[in-house]
C-alpha cells in the first residue's frame, strides 16, 4: 500500500507524515525524557507511552456515563421550568433573576457542579464537556426566548425591518434616510432575506426568537479550536469555553449584524492562529534540546492525536482564502468588527507571530474599501463625532457606563454585578498571565495576550455610541477566558489535599462568577421583553397608520419598525437634542403638538416597555412619564387610536 | 455502493438544487426552511472544505460553516447592490457555485 502511494504522489510527499514523526517527535520526546527535571520512571513511561502503538483502549472514557446521566436529569430540570408559572409581567429591575423559580436556579447549580466534577478529569471525554456546555448555552439564552415568546430586545425588531426592507424591494436603498448604516452595510441583513425569502416565511420575526441561543452556540466551535492552539490541556480548554460563557454579559447576541460578524471573526482569528501563526525559531531549537524546563509541550495537538509544530503546518492558498472570504463577510456586514480583525492581524505581525503579512495587507484593504466605496457617506455622517473622540480612551471609557447616580436602586446593584464580573474575570486573566509569562508557555501564549491587547486600541478612536468598552471587552473575552482559565483550571498534581482545596476554591469562584453572569445578563430583561401583546398592538398600528406616518415615542424601547420601516418616519422625543427634550418634560402637550402638527399623520405611543427604559435608566424623575401620559389623555387635542396590551396611542385630533 | 459514494461526493450540490426546487415549487414551509438553512450554511462550504486539507473533524466542520455563511452572505450582498435579490436566485448561484466546485473536485480525482 505504501509503495502505491510513493508511486502515485510521488517520493517526495510520500509518508511525510511518518518521516515527520520519526525525525521531529520522537527525538524530543526522547530530550524531554533525558532533561534532569523528569524522573527516570516518568521518563521511560512517557517515552514507550509515544512510541507504543496507539490503542483505541485509551479513547475509553471510564464512567462517563454517569456524566450523560447527571446531564440528562440536570436538562430535565431545566425543562420542568417551563411547566411553571412564571410570572413574567412581576419582573422587577433585577429582571428574569426575580421570577425565575428555584427549580431553574437548581439546575443552573447542578450544572456547575458536574461541569466542575468532570472538567478535573484530564480524561473526561470531549464529548461530555461539550454536552455541559451546550446545557449551559441553552439554560442562559434559549429561556428568555421559550418564556417570552417574542423576540427580545427593540433593535431586534429594527433589524427585522431592514431584513423585510430587503425582501420586499430584492435589494438596499442607500439614499435611505432612517438606518442608514445597514443599508451601507448590508451583508447580515441580506443573508436573513435569503432565510426569510427562501424559506417562504412572512417576516424574519418568525426565528428571530432563537437567535441568543444559535449566535452563541456558532461560537463554540471556534472557540474550542482558538484555545486548542495554546493548549492541549482539555482541563484548561474547556474550563476557558466555560468562562468565556460565563463572562458573556453584554448582550451582544442578539438578532445583530454584530452578533454575526464576531461569529465570523472568532472563525478567521481560529483559522489565522492555527495556519498562519509562527513560534520564532531560535525558541523552537532551545525547546528541542531541553534547554528550558518546560511544563508542556510546545506543540499543537489535533483531536485525532497528530502532533504537528505550527510551524510545520502548510499555508495552503485554500486557507488565505478563507480568511479572504470571511474578512470580505464581515466587513460587508458591521462597521466595526473588521477594524478589530485588522488590528489582531496587525499585533500579530508586529510581534512577529503573523506568517503572513499579505494577509494584514490584504484584510485591510478589503475594510477599509468597503469603507471608502459603500460606507463614505455613512463615514462623512458620523466623522465630526469620531473626530471628536478619537484619542480620548479615558472619555469614551467612562461614556460607556451608566449613570449611577440616577439609575434604580436594583439597576445600582445589577451594575455592580456587572463590574466585578469584568473585573474578576480581567483578575484573574492577569494573574493567568503573569504565570504564563514567567513560564516556557510564554512563547506559544504570547499572540494570546497580544490579541487581548489589539481590541483596547479601539478605545482610542472612538466612544462608539458610547458602547466601545463593552465591545473592547467582547472582542478580548476569549484570551482573557484562556489566562483565567490558566489559572482557576483544576489540576491533578500535588496532594490530595491540596487538589481538593484548588477544586473547592475552583468552584467557589465559578459559582459567584454564575450568579455574577446571571444578574448582570438577565439583569436588563425589564427593558429586553416585548411582550406579545405589544408586539401586536405595534402589528395593529401599522395596519392603521398610512404611509409617510411619523411615529413618536420617547426613548426607542419598543417594538416598532420591524416591517414597511420605510414607509414611516420615527422620533424619539427623549434621545434627540436636550431642547426638544426639556420642551416635552416641561410642557409635554403643546411640545409633542408642536412636534407632531408637521405630518400629515403622526402617531404618540406610550408603552410600558418604553416606561420601563426610563425608570431603570432614570431618564425621567419618576413618575413624569406616567404624568405626561395623563396629561396627554386628558388634552381635547389628542384623540385614543389605539388601547391595546398596554400600549396607549394617540394623534392630533385636528391634523392640518 | 459505487451509486452511494457518488451520491455522497455530490450532495452539497444535491442539497442546494433540491433547496432551489422547493422554493421555486413553493413546498410547505418547514421542508423549505430546512433545505434553505442547508443549502446556505453548508453546502458551499461541504463543497469546497476538501480543498482545505484538514484532517481534523472539528476544523472542517468550522471551515464548512464558515465558508459557506461567507460566501452565502457576499452572494446576497451582490444581489442587493444589483436589487435582484431573492431567496430563489441566491440559492440558485450557491447551487451553481456548489455544483462547480463538486465538479472540479471530481475532475481533479
């Protein structure tokens, strides 16, 4: 059989792989063996256990079933949630964390323990882990989805209506004047019209409920493979995936062209770390001859148990395309992801670590074309605010967090949450390393710490609508999870007692990090839950309200423009300029008369997804929402248009 | 046996023509939805992933996704700009695209 295949490939690709590890890694197995800091016993075992012959005995994954088991009764748990009663219109300003009832917090308790319990086992079978995870996933992002019944979150429902936009009219309108950002970059929207078109459904609301639950999972798998690059210690992967998921607070999962393109992102950096990243040389030849008393292997272990140097892996043109294709994917579909991914590739080939450096060249060229070609006006829109920011980190840092001072007392407590979490996560990553660093690890691990690093630059070109640090954060999240990880990760060595310890204190630190995750994601679901009898009361009015309507409201939260979003025009009376706000605060009828009389059909809604903003974010002094309300109710010069699930609107009774 | 393995090496061209299909035949929506998720978050990608020379499971399976979402998201962005988008004439480039690469896969063995 060999000889058929020298024959047919020729001599020289002919059992490279054999040739490969007859000549590479035996001898270093055989240098580690021989390095004073093994003993001779662990040496001999190390050196028959490579060059025995691999038997599948060693795949068996003993007592795992048990596993299986306690996962199954743990998702059953979780499933009997949904034979209660929750109670989700007594949510208070903790969100879901206030009507969850306590079988589903059992669960979520049951799930850390054995995730904590298998994950200790080096030998703990993938599979397994991967089981844990994706309970895990589904527990936190598919339950608002299931209780709900409707898409979470308002600018779900504005990317709807860009997606039925697209499916109406077969294409995008860039002279648009509402949303005109997704029009310029229309990637996302124009794959959900693919889905929604091609499937034959009447909008891509009919989906968009499970879209948490699937951008997450999306992410898992390039996940698993960015963090197999650094380590082949399964304990550590999967501990790193288990914190990544927990340290995912912000919420950038939902139905988003942002949420699609950090899919696609995490997918090129995977596939840049593990075809294009270089270990240098000079550190390689000193790790062959045992100069350094390593702790792991510097190498890349596959799933199917090849070892392989990074070094030694082909770049194919095949793999530069695919980055080619997912860079030009991501930079037709969100503005910022594909500065991110040109700054990764960019820390990477300033340390050195990039094989490449077309490829930099290449990805930059296709964002910043993308740019210059589709996306110059949206640019010359928004470039005095850019201007304005860039080179202020410190003033677009502290623009991202809400005001505490005026926030509600939970939402006060609900932001601590959110803080430590960060700032415990962040913790340990720098403990994680400072480790690593002061290790032989620091070689394979160091483009880790510099793609924790290239995300910050984005905090000096701008505050991003006052998000930026919460992106930064994001796009970081994965190598901080690997450096906490490092460090929180179980260990087998040591004493028995000492192994007992690390578990407890493990586990202790990954429960307060669950609980963390849960005010701080499920904290904001008063304002993210549209409930579906305002969905279809918004249903109702566009089925009343004619074309070329405005309509007015007064912060944005609410389910609105998720279909002929370009029919009408919208307004929000509290997130516009500071006059028109004080004018409606202060005088709130003839105001909204004054801002309503200009149409020729103008609808004000007031909804308790919209009172619901206000009061946690303190937008208003409590109870003047509901006082302009009333005193809207009580003018002769509104007339009610519609009453329905909560949601009151209203037009001007004599129209011009 | 020979039937089956030609079945296989072609089905991501297989699957993204029966997705044309039934969305051209108007099928019930679940079947279509099915096929239309498949024929647009796997098949170009299945069809191309050989050229990728990996042999580790877990990385095809994220290529596939990967490329095939990719190259799903820029045919309909080409169709937008051209304001010709449907779901019947996305899917039916993303089959003639499967189709060509199934076929120079087959040309190269």
């Amino acid at each position: 059989m060999k000889a058929v295949v020298a024959r047919l490939v020729g001599r020289d690709r002919a059992l490279v792989t054999e040739r490969s590890y007859l000549r590479g890694v035996i001898p270093r197995r055989v240098v580690q063996c021989l390095t004073p800091t093994r003993r001779a016993g662990g040496g001999l075992t190390t050196a028959t256990a490579t060059l025995a012959p691999r038997s599948r005995r060693a795949t068996v994954r003993p007592g795992s079933w048990r596993g299986w088991l306690g996962l199954a009764v743990i998702a059953a748990l979780w499933g009997s949630t949904f034979a209660w009663t929750v109670r989700l219109d007594r949510m208070t300003d903790f969100g879901l964390v206030s009507v969850m009832p306590v079988v589903y917090w059992v669960a979520v308790g049951l799930l850390t323990v054995s995730f904590w319990w298998w994950v200790r086992w080096r030998r703990a079978g993938p599979a397994l882990l991967a089981g844990h995870v994706v309970t895990l996933i589904a527990i936190m992002h598919a339950t608002p989805g299931i209780l709900y019944g409707t898409t979470r979150y308002s600018w779900s429902y504005k990317h709807v209506g860009i997606v039925d936009y697209i499916v109406t009219h077969h294409g995008v309108d860039r002279a648009m004047p509402n949303l005109t950002a997704y029009q310029d970059w229309p990637g996302f929207f124009g794959l959900n019209a693919l889905f929604a078109s091609g499937s034959g459904t009447a909008s891509a609301l009919s989906y968009t409920v499970w879209a948490p639950f699937v951008n997450e999972l999306l992410l898992l798998a390039p996940l698993v493979l960015i963090l197999r690059t650094f380590t082949a210690n399964r304990t550590v992967v999967w501990t790193a995936v288990w914190l990544f998921y927990l340290g995912n607070w912000i919420g950038q999962d939902y139905f988003s062209p942002q949420a699609f393109a950090y899919v696609l992102y995490i997918t090129a950096v995977a596939v840049v770390l593990r075809w294009f990243l270089r270990l240098p040389p000079a550190a390689r030849t000193r790790w062959a001859y045992g100069q350094f008393r390593l702790r792991e292997p510097a190498v890349l272990v596959t799933s199917g148990g090849a070892i392989v140097e990074p070094t030694a892996r082909p770049r194919t043109p095949a793999m530069y395309a695919v980055v080619v294709v997912v860079a030009t994917a991501i930079a037709v579909s969100h503005q910022l992801t594909p500065f991110m991914l040109v700054a990764a590739l960019g820390g990477l080939l300033v340390t050195r670590r990039l094989r490449s450096w077309s490829l930099f060249v290449v990805v930059t060229a296709i964002s910043v074309g993308w740019v210059l070609i589709w996306g110059l006006p949206f640019l010359h829109q928004q470039l005095p605010a850019v201007l304005q920011t860039l080179g202020h980190p410190f003033d677009n840092t502290s623009a991202s967090f809400i005001n505490l001072s005026v926030a509600s007392r939970d939402q006060v407590v609900v932001a601590y949450f959110d803080r430590a979490l960060t700032a415990a996560l962040c913790g340990l990553a720098l403990i994680g390393a400072w480790y690593a660093w002061r290790s032989a690890r620091w070689r394979r691990w160091q483009p880790a710490a510099c793609l924790t690093v290239t995300p910050v630059l984005a905090l000096f070109a701008s505050s991003y609508g006052t998000e930026v640090v919460f992106r930064v954060f994001l796009f970081e999240l994965p190598f901080v999870a690997l450096f906490a990880a490092s460090v929180l990760a179980p260990r087998p060595t040591g004493t028995r007692r000492r192994r007992i310890i690390r578990w407890v204190v493990g586990l202790g630190v990954v429960s307060a990090l669950t609980v963390s995750f849960f005010f701080s994601y499920y904290g904001k679901e008063r304002v993210n839950y549209m409930p579906a009898a305002e969905v279809s009361a918004m249903e109702r009015l566009y089925s009343l309200a004619p074309p070329r309507s405005l309509m007015i409201e007064a912060t944005d939260n609410t389910p609105w423009a998720f279909t002929h979003y370009a029919d009408y025009q919208y307004l929000r009376y509290l997130s516009g300029t500071a006059d028109v706000a004080k004018a409606v605060t202060t005088h709130p009828v003839s105001a909204l008369v004054h801002l309503m009389e200009g149409y020729p059909h103008a609808y004000l809604i007031f909804s308790p997804t919209d009172a619901a903003q206000i009061e946690m974010t303190g937008a208003l002094a409590p109870g003047q929402y509901q006082a302009i309300e009333r005193d809207v109710r009580s003018s002769p010069q509104f007339e009610t248009v519609l009453s329905q699930g909560g949601v009151f609107v209203v037009t001007l009774r004599f129209t011009p | 046996m020979r039937v089956m393995a030609g079945v296989r090496r072609n089905l991501p061209a297989l699957v993204a023509w029966a997705a044309v299909a039934v969305v051209a035949f108007q099928f019930p929506t679940p079947v279509r939805a099915v096929l239309v998720v498949v024929a647009s978050a796997w098949a170009p990608g299945a069809a191309l992933v050989w050229l990728l020379e990996s042999a580790d499971r877990l990385e095809r399976a994220v290529l596939t996704v990967a490329v095939s979402l990719g190259v799903a998201t820029l045919v309909a962005v080409v169709l937008s700009l051209f304001h010709v988008m449907t779901g019947l004439h996305a899917l039916a480039v993303l089959a003639v695209l499967s189709t060509v690469a199934v076929t120079f896969r087959e040309l190269r063995v």
